[in-house]
C-alpha cells in the first residue's frame, strides 16, 4: 500500500516509530521490514441472504509481521472497516505482543459490514465464507485469529468449525476467543477489562493513589468496557459515567454497571441472541449526557474503550480527567498525545493496557495444543502476573528515561521485535561488521 492511499490512522500508527528508532538505534534492515505489512490479502465473501439475494462482502487479512512467531489479532466485522484500518490494527498487535513477550507476530481481519442487519444465519454463513476464504493463510502455526469489534465466541466457534471440517481434522488453536464447550478458554471474556484494570490498580499504587477516591467514566460500553467498569468498581473505583455508540449516562453518585448492561442487553434474542438492540442511553433513573460530554468530565480516570481517533487535535484540549486509560486500539491520535502531555495528563497506552485479551488467547492456544485445560483462577493468576511484570518494567523504563509511557512501552516491543529480525542476520552481520 502506498503511503498516499494508507489512510490517517495507519500513517498516525507508524509516525510514531520515528522516534523510538532513534533511541534505540534500530538497524536500517528491521526499519525497511517494519515500514510496510508482510501480507495484504483482500477477498470477496458471496452469501445467500435469506431472502434468496446473494450478497458479497469486502473481507481482509493483514499479517504485518510474523518475526516472532504466528500471526495473531481479531476479527473486525464494521460497515466502515477498511485495509488500513484493518493494516494499522495489525501493526498495533504486532507492538502489543512483543510489549509483553508472547510467541506471536501481529495480524488482523475485517468485513465490511453491519451484523446487525443480518439474521443470526446470514452472520453464520457469512463466518464460515470468511474462513473459507482465508483457510490458507490461517492456522495454528501460521496465523490465529480471535474476536474484536462485533465478533465474539459465538463466530469464532462458527470459523473454527468451518476451518476443522476443510482440514478434515480438529484443530481448535487455529483461533481463540471460542465458547468454553469447543476449547474456548476459562477468563477469555473477561480478560481484556480485567487485564486494563491490572494496569491502572499498578498505575495507582506507583502513585499512591487509592482507588476508592478515583471516579471513572468509560466511553464504549461494549465487552472490553463492562468487564473492565466491573473490575474497576469490584476494587473500589466509581464509575461515574458510561457511553455506547447511542448515547451516554452518568451519575455523581456512581453507576450500578451490572443493572445497566443487563437492561442494555435484554432484549439481545431481538436479534438472534448475538447482537444487542438496546443502549445504555434508554436506560431510566440517571443523567443522560452527550457522547462528547463524557470525554470532558472532570474525573480521575477516562478509559477509552470504544474505537481508534476519539480523543483528537480537536477535542484534547478539553479533556479534564487526571489519567486517560487506552483500553481500545489507538483511541488517542498522536497530535492528541502531544497535547495531552504538554498539559500533564499522562496516557496509559492501548499496547499494554489492552493486552489482556491477547495474554488469554494465547493461554487458550496453549490449551489447545497441550490438552490441559485450566481453572479460571489459574488463567487469571497468570495473565496478572505476565501483565503486572511487563507494566512494571514499561512504567520503569518510562521513568528512568524521562519519556511517555506509550513511548516506554513502544520501546520495550519494538526492542523485542527488531532484536528477532536483526538475530535472522541485518546488513552488518553480512558485512563482517
Ligand atoms: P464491542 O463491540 O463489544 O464494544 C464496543 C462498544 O463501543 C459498543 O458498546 C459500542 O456501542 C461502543 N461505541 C462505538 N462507538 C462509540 C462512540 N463513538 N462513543 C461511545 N461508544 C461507542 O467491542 P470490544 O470488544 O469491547 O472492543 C472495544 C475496543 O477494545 C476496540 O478498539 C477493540 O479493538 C479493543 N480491544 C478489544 C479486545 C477484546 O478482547 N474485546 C481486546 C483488545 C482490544
């Protein structure tokens, strides 16, 4: 792709490599391999609607670099995905992997299209199209891919199912994020919030801060929001305020979370158990507030855990929450994050905070692969652990360099990842240098 069809946010995803190359001297060969993905690949998805139509879905896979090991990252099923998007998304789990040491390269998946216009077996047919078409670039040892926006373990069983009956053979670790019943893991669900929230509880403690005097607004009410909202207020955070693409609501008094995603999601078998109609902006008895207004809330925390671009040129001069929490991919453009730290409010990076999801999914392709199947004590235990090691050495790093944490953290990945291409051999290991 050339860098003048590479949309926004993927020039934004890369621009900030430069100065991280820089400090730690990175090699010409490691930053020819990372300007541009190894692997684009574009598909047409044909599905019989149930009316009899046939209709054909853009779909894509982006490997951006498999160095390290498989490709690994979501599937993102949105009428307004696109390749870059889709590409600088791959580049992100590329960083995020390395940033807390897993096996994997960085890989992503979109379709062009609103689930919630299909019928629950047009979502099915469509699942199993894009497996089809992209079974032979996927597998357990070549690329694995799990849910992101609008996907979750209902598709993912689908895909895994469509890609063992090609295979004529079981092989559950070709994806993660599956229900329990067809080798999902204990934890999955709820790993990318609770994973976010294991950062800030090390965040508070390194500031002395105690979370029972900390109020919280999310903006993205979806599952990486509400599990991260229920682990946050289970340690005694106020969530104060929470938004979804409809609408937010918000209450000094703090927000009973499981009340609201339980009304947001009662009426889900509407449509065929796999999306929710409802909103948090129908629910009764609290504040209803813009979208826009949750992100400028005088509050302790603002976690970000809805899509990429929110907090932008534009509108960061108004944020006036202490702490922004990245738990969505790449919420904070890097204009945004230029303002946000000439006016003090630190930024918690997308790289480490959201990799809870991507520590279960590889504890899950584990499990896959060995047989031994673990308690959900034991897969929270160790995705605390890999995540409290690995934020204590970006929040060290940050520290003794005088540097972001998102540069910190960036550093630690991308030390990670250029070290593997420079041990394939670089330019000075063929000279003799
Ligand atoms: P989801 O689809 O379950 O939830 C997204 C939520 O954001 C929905 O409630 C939606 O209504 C809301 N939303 C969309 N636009 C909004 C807007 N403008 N204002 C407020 N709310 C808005 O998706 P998810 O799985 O929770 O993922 C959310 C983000 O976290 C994505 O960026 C995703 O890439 C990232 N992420 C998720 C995981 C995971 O395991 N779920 C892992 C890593 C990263």
């Amino acid at each position: 792709m050339s860098k003048t069809t590479a949309p926004k946010v993927l020039d934004d995803a890369r621009g900030r490599l430069e100065f991280i190359y820089e400090r730690l001297d990175v090699s010409e060969d490691a930053r020819q391999r990372l300007a541009q993905p190894q692997r684009v690949i574009e598909t047409a998805i044909p599905v019989r609607m149930d009316n009899g139509a046939l209709r054909v879905f853009q779909g894509w896979r982006v490997q951006y670099d498999t160095t390290r090991g498989p490709g690994k990252g979501g599937i993102r099923f949105h009428p307004d995905v696109n390749v870059g998007e889709v590409t600088a998304l791959s580049f992100w789990m590329a960083i995020k992997c390395a940033v807390v040491n897993l096996p994997y390269g960085g890989a992503k998946g979109g379709v062009k299209v609103d689930p919630k216009k299909l019928s629950r077996m047009e979502l099915e047919r469509l699942s199993r199209g894009y497996m089809r078409a992209m079974y032979d670039i996927l597998g357990p040892d070549m690329d694995i891919p799990a849910p992101d926006v609008n996907t979750n373990p209902t598709i993912m069983g689908w895909m895994a199912d469509e890609y063992s009956n090609i295979a004529r053979g079981q092989l559950p670790g070709v994806i993660t994020g599956k229900p329990l019943g067809l080798g999902g893991s204990e934890g999955r669900i709820a790993a990318t919030g609770d994973g976010a929230l294991q950062v800030l509880k090390i965040w508070s403690e390194r500031n002395n801060r105690d979370p029972s005097s900390m109020t919280v607004a999310i903006q993205g009410f979806g599952n990486a929001g509400y599990y991260f909202a229920c682990a946050a207020q289970k340690l005694g955070f106020k969530v104060v305020a929470v938004s979804d693409s409809k609408g937010a609501v918000y209450s000094d008094e703090g927000l009973d979370v499981h009340a609201i995603w339980e009304h947001k999601n009662r009426t889900k078998e509407l449509k065929g158990i796999v999306y929710s109609e409802k909103s948090v902006d129908d629910e009764k008895d609290v504040d209803h507030i813009d979208n826009d207004e949750l992100l400028t809330l005088d509050v302790d925390v603002l976690a970000l855990a809805a899509l990429e671009n929110q907090i932008t040129k534009d509108n960061a001069k108004d944020i006036q929450a202490g702490l922004v929490l990245e738990i969505a991919n790449g919420p904070v453009t890097s204009k945004a994050d230029e303002i946000l730290a000439d006016r003090g409010i630190p930024v918690l990076p997308d790289v480490l905070v959201n990799t809870g999801g991507v520590i279960v999914s590889y504890f899950e392709w584990i499990q896959n692969r060995t047989g031994d199947y673990w308690t959900a004590e034991v897969v929270g235990e160790r995705m605390r652990a890999r995540i409290a090691e690995e934020a204590a050495t970006c929040f060290d790093l940050a520290e003794n360099e005088n540097i972001s944490f998102r540069n910190a953290a960036y550093m630690q990945g991308i030390r990670r990842i250029t070290q593997a291409m420079d041990d394939r051999g670089n330019q000075g290991y063929f000279n003799g240098d």
